[in-house]
C-alpha cells in the first residue's frame, strides 16, 4: 500500500486526519496512524483503506453488474466512499447466490484457468490449418443475415463436461460438426471429443492444449469417430480409429463479428474468446469490453434478441462446463463491440456426412455423396449452392451418371462414365443411382 493510494481518500477524512508529517512514516514510505489521533478517526481511517482494498479487488464484471443495478434501480452515490461501501455490499450478496449454483465458486483462479484449453500465443493462421476464407466464401454466395437458433432447430447436441481436461477446444469442434452433421442428415450424432484429445496437438488431458481449427482438419482428413465408439474418459488415452466416422467436406474460418454472423446461417461456429469472466458468471448477458486475449473455445449456436435490454442483439454461446453452469450450459453476450473477444477466431465445417446414415449425411436424394474427386468426362460444367444442389442438377440431366462439387467455391462439373475416384481438397463427388421417370 502506497502513499499516493491512501491520499486519495484522505481528503474525505475529518481535519485532524489529514495533516501527517515527516515522522509519521516509515522509512520506507507507509503512512502511520499518529498516535495522537482519536480512536474515532483511526478506526475511520482503517474503514476507508478497507473499502478500498475491497473495490480494488472486485473483478470487473461484478463492477459492469453493479452499474447495471445502479441504473435498474435508479440509485446514485456520489460519494466514492459509499459508492465502495455499496459496491461491496452487492459483490458480497451475489457471490453468496451464485455459490449455490456456480461450480467454480470454491476454486481459485489457478483451478479455474485448468478449464480453459487454448495454448499460448494466436492462433493458427490459415495456411497452418487450411480453410476457405469466409471473407471469399460470402463474397461469392451471400447469405441472408437474421436471427437463428439451431438449438430450437434440433440441430444441436446436449451440453457436455470437459472435466479437468484443458479439452475445450475438443468440444468445440465436436459441437460444429456434430450440427454440421444434423444439418445435413436430420440426426444429431455424438462426437467423439476423446479422439482430438488423444491424437492432436498435446495428446493430454492435463495441462491439454490445442485450437478447433486444427480438430476441424483432423476431421476433414480422416474423419471423427463417435462418441459411443469413442467415449470421452477425462483423462489421457491412446489415439486410434473407428469403422463408422463423421465427416467435413471443408472449413471456413475468420475473424470479426461480421464473418460469425454469416457462418452462423450455415451452422453453429466455434469462437476463442477471452473468458476470464466466466469464472463468475451465473446468468444474463455479458456486455464487457472487447477483448485480444484468446484462452477458451466454445460454440455459438444462436443469435437472439432475447438480450435483457443491453443489446440488440447478443450471441448465444455454448460451453462445455455441464448444463448446471450458466444458462443451462450456455451464455449470451452482446453483439456488436466484440465483447470478450467473441469473435476473435471463427471457424465452422461445411458438406458434412456420417457413415452408415441412409437418410442423409454421404447418402444424397438422388445417390451417395463423398468426400472424394472423380476426374474427367465432363459433359457441362455450371454452378450450384451446395453439393446437394449439384447432385440434383445431374439427376435433371439424362446424360450425367456422376458428378463433382468443389466445396471451397461454387463450381459444379456434370460428368459420363465410369470414372476413377480419388482423395482431394474441397471436393465432393457421387454417382446418381436413383431411377429416373
């Protein structure tokens, strides 16, 4: 404690209070109670440095809650020292609520950050973990921004438990492709998050470590098991594989609230934020300050205007903390200032399938669709919005027998022949089978 600290608040201190000289210091600069000084003013003093020390210590989103309450309730202290008083009163209050629904209410900050999952440094840039730009991909196929819930569209799995594993980033990628998945077959299947933690980046449990993006490419290149075959223990395992897997025909990533919104329409996003905040939070939405920091992945699934009055608009994100955290497992933050870095790093997977889903997934309307290449015999070369769209297109045409769709732009080639099949980037392919009138 510091001279120049406590002098701020001497002024506020009876007259006898703020006059102290050469002697009542000690050498090394803190300021001593005179003993001269009545009992009444010493024990004030005390109480003024307790404020203090108690209003530097509260973090900042209680502070951010507090201003909210002042302007609910219409109240006002002009004075610092009861505006400290009153401050720590609420903080006080609230943690006493949020410990009998917070599950990291007893842990320190340490404990908690054991949560979190991201390795240090930014993030992967996108020639480490390859992705279709959003910038070029919206570019070429603009999307409708609106409001979107895929949660309420039954495309979205339950929420889960990381445990003491640093795995978030595990769990956010599994939440992108498992709706990715759903969107295209109408089944919400169960990831294995197991699977990235055990074969990626650290391959442990604890400290863990690794970003979505890179789960993301696992899955585009060799595809992710499912959780009933691969489950998730919350400790070290062996890497490994599985007969049936999910599948990403490609990944789009960027940055910015602008790029999330449009990922947003194709399916749920993962995002690395900062979430130094979430250690206490309990409910509502967080309307903190923009953020560079980048220690938490988790999903967001929904834009709402179901906000609490702070916003427009604000994010619905989902955590991997058990639906006993938050708002049932998720949390709401504002829309349009980047509030704890929400944006910062935005990933989401496209043309998804599952093995062995005969309503959906690699089985098309008109036939199988795969993540697969078949070179040559073009008959007519065009465009469409989707591999399903492609496949169609050649259903429609008496003379294509197969056809190819590249998923990282919108190029669709309809083919003849019986064409050899080969593994590529941004390709999907198949072979109409289903009988035409």
């Amino acid at each position: 404690m510091t001279p120049c600290f406590l002098e701020q608040f001497i002024c506020m201190a009876p007259e006898p209070l703020r006059h102290f000289g050469p002697s009542d210091r000690h050498d090394n600069g803190m300021v001593l109670l005179p003993r001269l000084i009545p009992l009444t003013y010493r024990v004030f003093f005390v109480f003024v440095i307790a404020l203090a020390l108690s209003a530097a210590l509260i973090d900042q989103q209680t502070k951010e809650e507090f201003k909210d309450f002042l302007h609910k309730f219409k109240k006002e202290y002009r004075d610092p020292v009861e505006y400290a008083k009153r401050l720590a009163i609420f903080a006080k209050n609230r943690a006493a609520m949020i410990a009998h629904n917070h599950k990291f209410a007893d842990e320190t900050k340490e404990e908690f950050l054991k949560h979190l999952g991201l390795p240090p440094g930014p993030a992967p840039n996108m020639t480490n973990h390859r992705a279709i730009s959003a910038a070029d991909y919206f570019r070429k196929r603009p999307v409708k921004r609106d409001l979107v819930d895929w949660r309420a569209a039954g495309k979205v799995s339950s929420v889960k438990d990381q445990g003491g594993c640093g795995s978030c980033w595990t769990f956010s990628a599994s939440a992108v492709v498992e709706t990715c998945v759903a969107i295209a077959t109408n089944t919400v299947p169960d990831a294995s998050e197991q699977q990235y933690q055990d074969c990626l980046e650290s391959k442990q449990c604890s400290p863990g470590g690794g970003w979505p993006s890179g789960a993301l490419q696992f899955t585009i290149d060799q595809g992710q098991s499912l959780l009933q075959d691969y489950p998730y223990t919350k400790s070290d395992g062996q890497c490994h594989s599985t007969d049936t897997k999910l599948h990403v025909g490609s990944r789009i990533g960027g940055n910015g609230e602008g790029d999330l919104e449009n990922m947003l329409q194709k399916g749920a996003v993962s995002v690395c934020l900062d979430a130094s905040v979430l250690q206490s939070y309990g409910g509502g939405v967080i309307d903190a300050d923009s953020s560079s920091e980048t220690n938490h992945a988790v999903t967001v699934v929904a834009l709402t205007n179901d906000c609490d009055g702070k916003a427009d608009e604000c994010w619905v994100v989902k955590n991997s903390w058990t639906n006993g955290w938050g708002e049932q497992g998720y949390f709401r933050v504002v829309k349009g200032k980047n509030s704890i870095g929400v944006a910062n790093v935005v990933d989401t997977a496209i043309d998804c399938s599952m093995d062995g889903n005969n309503d959906g997934g690699n089985q098309g309307q008109y036939g199988p669709i795969e993540q697969i290449d078949r070179p040559g015999g073009d008959i007519q070369v065009g465009t469409a919005s989707s591999a399903q769209d492609c496949q169609t297109q050649c259903y429609q045409n008496n003379d294509c027998t197969t056809w190819a769709f590249d998923s990282c732009g919108n190029t669709c080639w309809l083919k003849n022949g019986d064409l050899n099949a080969y593994q590529a980037d941004c390709r999907v392919s198949g072979v109409i089978t289903a009988n035409r009138n």
